[in-house]
C-alpha cells in the first residue's frame, strides 16, 4: 500500500505544477478549426436540483427560467462556434444534469444535428429523469449512450449523499434501470466506490444488483475523491475518504465485472459488448467543450469557459464564446497526457503515437516507458503497449489524482466568479 501512496502524491506533486491556468494566460480565444478534423463536442448543462455533497464538478441549483437562458445560450454557442468553421461529428451532454429540461435539450441536440453530421450521441441523466416518459425522444433524437448517475444502490449511503429524497431508494433505482434497459444501444451507470461508510458486503450487493439483476450493458466504477472545496461538507455528511480501502475494493470491482463476462472499455469502465461509446476524452485526442465550466483541449493548449453563468451568458450574448483561460502545455506535457489518457483505456498504439509527434514519441519518453516496464506496469505486444492486471490499479490511481487537479482546477475557476461576474463582454 505504501507505493501507491507514494505514487498518489508524486502524481499530487506534478499537478500542481503542470495543471493550473496561469493569470495572463496568453489569449482566450479558441484557435482556428483544422479544416480536414471532425471535433468531438462536450456541452455542459451545470443544473441540478439537489447538490450532493461529494460533487466537484461546475454545478448550480436548478432555476427554470435560468436554465431556459442559458440553453438559449449554448444553442448561440453552437452557431458561433460552426460560423468559426468547427465540424463535429460526436457529440457528449454532460454536468449537472442535462436532462432537467428534457425540451430544451432535444431543441438543443436538434440544432447540432441540423449544423452538423452527428454519429454519436452520449447524455448524462439521475435516476429521477428515467421515469419522466422522455427516453423515446431522446432516443428518436439520436441519444446512443445514456449515462446514469446512481453512485449506489445502498440506502444509507444515498442518504449520506442526500441523493434518497429527490433520486429514489436503491430498490426504486433499480426497477427504473431495468425499464430503461434496451432503449439506448448503451445504459451505463455511473457508480462511487471507496465511500467511508461503504462495506464490502454492500459494494458486493451493488456489483450484484448491476450484473445478475439488471445486467446493465456498462458500469464506470469511478473512485471517491474530495477536493478542497468539498472537503468540509463531505466529512460531515460521507465522512472522511480513506485511499488505503480503494485497491482491494477496486479489485473486487474488476474480478466481479471480468467474471461476469465485462471487458474493460477503461481502467473503471466495464462494458458488455467491445466497442461502446465510452469517456470520450480516452477515444477523442482533441474535443470542444461549450457552456460556462466547460474545458476544450486543442492544438496542445487546455481552454476553460467562465464558472460565472452571469458572465457567460453576457459574452454569447455579444457573440462570443465563454472561453476565458488558456494554458499552453509543453510537448512533454502533451506527450504524457497522451500516455495517460491512452492507457487508461487500456492500450497504446505506438506507430499512432510516433505519428502524433512526429516521431518523437519514444525518444521523449523512454524514462517514463522503462519505468512502467520496470514495475511490471506494462506489456509490449506486437507495437502495442498494453496495461498489465496490477497496471490497471496504478492507471486508476494516475486517473484519480489527474482528475482531482482537474477538480482542484475547477476550485481554482470558481475563485474567479465574482470577479468575471462584474466584468463586462468585451467585442
Ligand atoms: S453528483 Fe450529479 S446530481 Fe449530484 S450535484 Fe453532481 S452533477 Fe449534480
């Protein structure tokens, strides 16, 4: 246990350095599109009607006016950015909770299919939304994936995340799940382990419920992770997150789901069949994100959008997009993104990887290779590095401490919001 201790904050170390937006950014306008590219397109709806205490992520309690205004908003988003010349053929709904106006989504989804020849539609939704009668739509709308946010199916802990209320008993989850099943060529349920007050005997009640009882077609089993901003409240409602449980829970995760028949579309993403939709930020090397709390990465630079929605819906308002910071990462930087994002997903080509940098893939990273070689972490199978059984824990611990920078990076962006709020668009 001590070494991923160690590895978690040497990880820790490198974020802090490498993941920030520095204050005089160079420039906050998205590039140029590269005409010859189809983009993936992240949009991000930041409602909900209950925030859980867990939760890092750009989200604001739900107003109805508000979020009809702000839909409006990300649908100008959408024609500004296809006037600049962007063409997307993929498009991820996330936040918050993008279904909370069915109606303006599906006005929504309908523009950019209008603008664009979309082939993949995935959307975030809560358990409460499977039941409001709208699943056909979305279907019929070109929804693919729908992405279930259920966390557990345990009372006590649903009532620990204050989810119980407004999203349902585990029992009254599941028979919403087992209705869904079938609509959309992909259920995937989204799922927390390493509660503090998590069992194992409820985690393997969980496992069950997911693969005899509703045999969901995908399961993201992602790790608890607190951040400065949520650590007070979680410790008074979840309690304190212990790091040291989370392999062997994770090990119990992967045996259950591997034994059922799953293979692994990521480090903690199980899929039924090969070849579903998963995180696009593993199968897409380049995406747009849209709406305030949105990140873009593009041409080697990180973009974020204003937290401030006031501020946010000012600039589309003056016809331009909510992007406000950008960092410009090294090529080593981009070069170990790469490797991470890759291998989260489970293997990395190394011809695609020389011909994305030009050649320069091997030289540059000969260290960081051996030394996953060294620990066992890695295989070489015909041109292709592949994660070993124990590499797939390292990998969701890397995954775990870059996405709590990308957390910690969020805190870093809603610091700003009083200050964007009371700036003016400038044209
Ligand atoms: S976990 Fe989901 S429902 Fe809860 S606040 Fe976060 S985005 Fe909203």
């Amino acid at each position: 246990m001590k070494i991923d201790s160690l590895i978690g904050k040497f990880v820790r170390r490198v974020n802090r350095q490498h993941i920030c937006f520095p204050e005089a950014a160079g420039g906050t306008r998205l590039p140029s599109p590269n005409p010859d590219r189809r983009y993936l397109l992240y949009l991000h709806v930041p409602y909900c009607v209950v925030l859980c205490p867990f939760c890092s992520f750009h989200r604001v309690k739900f107003n109805k006016d508000r979020a009809q205004q702000y839909f409006r908003a990300l649908r100008r988003e959408i024609e500004l950015v296809t006037d600049a010349g962007y063409k997307f053929d993929e498009l991820y709904v996330g936040g918050g909770t993008p279904t909370v106006l069915p109606d303006e989504l599906l006005r929504t989804i309908g523009l950019l299919r209008e603008l664009h020849s979309i082939r993949g539609i995935s959307v975030e939704t809560n358990p409460d939304d499977l039941d409001n009668g709208r699943l056909p739509e979305l279907r019929e709308a070109g929804v693919k994936r729908l992405s279930v946010g259920v966390q557990s199916f345990d009372d006590e802990l649903l009532r620990e995340m204050q989810r119980f209320e407004k999203y349902g008993s585990g029992s009254q989850i599941r028979s919403r799940l087992r209705r869904a099943m079938g609509i959309f060529d992909t259920l995937n349920v989204d799922m927390i382990f390493n509660f503090p007050h998590q069992t194992e005997a409820s985690l393997r009640r969980d496992l069950d419920i997911l693969v005899d009882e509703v045999g969901v077609d995908q399961v993201s089993f992602y790790p608890l992770m607190s951040v400065n901003s949520t650590r007070k409240m979680m410790l008074r409602t979840v309690g304190r997150v212990d790091d040291s449980r989370e392999r062997k829970m994770y090990e119990m995760i992967a045996r259950r789901m591997l034994s059922a028949g799953y293979t692994r579309s990521s480090a903690w993403c199980f899929s039924r069949r090969p070849g579903m939709l998963d995180e696009y930020i593993v199968e897409r090397d380049e995406y747009l994100g849209l709406g305030s709390g949105s990140f873009s990465y593009l041409q080697g630079s990180m973009y974020a959008s204003t937290f401030s929605i006031n501020h946010y819906l000012r600039v589309v308002e003056a016809d331009r997009t909510g992007t406000v910071r950008r960092r410009d990462m090294t090529e080593r930087d981009q070069m170990r993104y790469y490797l991470l994002v890759q291998l989260f997903g489970g293997s990395l080509d190394q011809a695609a990887a020389e011909a994305r940098f030009d050649g320069r893939f091997q030289r540059t990273m000969w260290p960081e290779l051996a030394a996953l070689r060294i620990i066992g972490a890695m295989r070489d199978s015909g041109g292709v590095l592949t994660l070993s059984e124990s590499g797939y824990y390292l990998w969701v611990l890397l995954m775990r401490e870059f996405l709590t920078g990308v957390n910690s990076l969020r805190d870093q962006m809603r610091h700003n919001i009083a200050r964007e709020t009371a700036l003016l668009p400038v044209h």
